[in-house]
C-alpha cells in the first residue's frame, strides 16, 4: 500500500510528492503524457515576494533559500507604469508590491518603446526575478524519484473510493493508498467529490498569454516585466520575444484552456496604449486556468472532516513562487512538525478555515 498517493502533477504536486517522499513511499498520478501540462506549463512565472495575500508573501520568503538552491532565478525586475488618470491606482500598486519610484526617463532608459506622452509616473522593484519554471518541476521530480517515488502519467482518476485503511483509487489500475494529496489544480473540487469529500469551492480562472515578436525590432533580453496600473496588462520578456497578457481573470470550468480572441485583443489594446511601437502580429497564444480558493490563499492540509484526504489546491497565480515552501509547510503539517513560516500561516491556509 502507498503512504501518499498525489493526484496532479504541476508545481504543486510535484513539489508535494517530493517532500512527503521524505515521510513515506509516494506515488504521483497525472492524467495528461507529461508533468506540469495545464497551468504549471503555460505561466509566466515570476518571483516576488511582495505579490499575493500575506499568507502567500510568507510563503514567498520561505521559497527563497529553495530556490536559490535550485538555480531557478535569475535577474528580471518588476515596473509599473502609468497616466495621470490612473495616480490612485499606481499608488496603490506601489504601496502593495513596495516598489522605488523612478523618472519617466528612467522607465524609458529600460524600456525603449514607452510612449511618454501617455506616461507620467514608473516605479520598479529591482528584486523580482525570473523563475525557470522547466527546471524546478525537473528538480522535484528528479527528488522524488530520487526518494523512490513513482511518477505515473496517463493516468486519469475514474474512480475513488474509502476503504477500512485508506484510500483505492482507479486509473487504468487500482492502487490502494493511505492519504490523498489533492493537488488536481482546476480539477481539485472534482476530486474531492469523487472522494465523497466536501468541495471548498474553488475557483478556476482563465489567464490569456499573446507572444508577439519583439517590438521595433529591440534586444528585450534585459527588459523588466511591465505592468499597467492595476495589473489591466502586462509584458514580459520572453526568449527573445515579448509575452503580453490581458490579466483576465475569466470564471472558467476545469477544461484544456485556450485564449478567447476578444479576451486578447482588448489586451493588447490596454498595452498598446502606452508603448509607441503597434502590435501587428501574433507569434501564439494560449491561456490557462489559475485556480483561487474565495480569499485568494492557498489551501494546505488534511481536509478538515477527513484527515487522510490532504489539500494541496487554491494555488492560483502563486505556485511557482511559493512551491519550496508551502510545499515544506505541506510535509510538516502531516509530520506534525512546528513550520518554519508560523502557526498563524499554517492556520490561514488550512483547509479548517471554510469549516461551517
């Protein structure tokens, strides 16, 4: 029998499975032929610690030392420009993600396509960095296989069902297990129910990504991610090319996800507001579904009625960032081991927090 059988295998179960090899054998199920092929595969990953929730800003900081370890990050920077009709909202922007203004010939400076006469305040946070997401899925899997876990592709759950010790659970076999790590992304909220588990109300949304040629012809190679205030867009370099997103944050059901046209080209029309330089052509697009719990934090932990059945969900935008240490948290929580991020975290993303 499997100490831990994960369902998903993105950031989140990957990571998991690499750390609860450490307290048991592992087996690690994912339905499509490859790990990390629905939101993991399609994101445009970035690490900054002062993005999210406080709980997932805890998070982030605890990542650091993993990721450093791992040869993940490398320098990017994060700017947010703006208008004058937008100064509350790049105020706001600045206190959240604590960004150091700069002039607009700064912003210029790293920049080169930013039309100025739409812009009249920037802000940067110099810190932010570029996260290979490629490398740190590899790295967990090699861990976990390492540990001796199992990776099983192909695999698509049909059935799960409690027995007298544990868990069977059906792909194109039946595998009896201990505890559930539910880390099924869009899907997590359909795995609980196929567990008899209560769903904690999830929700999976769209994300569009556009990568265009690199504007006017420009090295972008040292560019910083851009914003527009609020996050109604932004743009990041991109092997040579210029990623540009609309921010959308559609309510979706779990699918294989693709960008909606409107959805992009109004996008692109924020972005296009402030850059000199016409987007006159798509090299891709595609999108995928970020998945949020109702408060936007993470979701970690023995379900709150069935203890063997263990969240790992609700990562949205934050699993890359956050994936050394919640999924740390993770495997200290079921060891009943103190965290090292606190018990007022490990408190506000245990799944007892939607209890009725």
């Amino acid at each position: 029998m499997i100490d831990f059988l994960v369902i998903g295998g993105g950031i989140a179960g990957v990571s998991a499975a690499a750390r609860l090899s450490e307290l048991g054998s592992v087996t690690l199920l994912e339905r499509e032929s490859a790990l990390a092929y629905h939101a993991s595969g399609r994101s445009a990953a970035m690490f900054e610690e002062n993005y999210g929730a406080p709980s997932v800003k805890a998070l982030s900081r605890a990542s650091r030392a993993g990721h450093e370890a791992a040869g993940v990050l490398s320098p990017r920077g994060v700017m947010v420009i703006s208008g004058p009709e937008d100064a509350a909202t790049f105020d706001a922007d600045c206190a959240e993600l604590q960004l150091d203004p700069i002039t607009v010939a700064e912003a210029l400076d790293r920049v080169p396509i930013l039309d100025t006469r739409k812009i009249d305040r920037a802000a940067i946070h110099l810190q932010a960095e570029d996260l290979d997401t490629d490398l740190l899925v590899q790295t967990y899997a090699k861990a976990l296989r390492a540990s001796g876990g199992q990776v099983v592709t192909n695999a698509t759950v049909t059935d799960i069902a409690r027995t007298a010790t544990g868990w069977q659970v059906t792909t194109g076999e039946v595998l009896e297990a201990k505890s559930i790590v539910n880390a099924a992304g869009a899907w997590a909220d359909q795995i609980a129910v196929m567990a008899g588990v209560e769903p904690i109300g999830l929700k999976p949304l769209r994300r569009s990504m556009a990568r265009i040629p690199a504007p006017g012809g420009h090295d972008v190679s040292n560019w910083p991610m851009f914003f527009g205030p609020g996050e109604t867009w932004y743009a990041k370099p991109d092997a040579g090319a210029l990623l540009v997103s609309p921010a959308d944050e559609d309510p979706q059901e779990p699918h294989d996800a693709w960008a909606d046209d409107m959805v992009l080209a109004e996008g692109l029309d924020r972005y296009s507001h402030y850059v000199t330089e016409p987007v006159t052509r798509l090299i891709t697009s595609w999108a995928g579904l970020r998945t949020f719990a109702t408060d936007k934090t993470l979701v970690l932990g023995p379900d709150r009625h069935e203890p063997t059945f263990i969240w790992c969900a609700g990562q949205g935008g934050y699993g890359f960032q956050t994936a050394p240490g919640a999924s740390q948290l993770l495997a200290d929580v079921i060891a009943g081991r103190e965290t090292d991020v606190g018990p007022d975290i490990a408190r506000s993303v245990s799944p007892a927090r939607f209890a009725k």
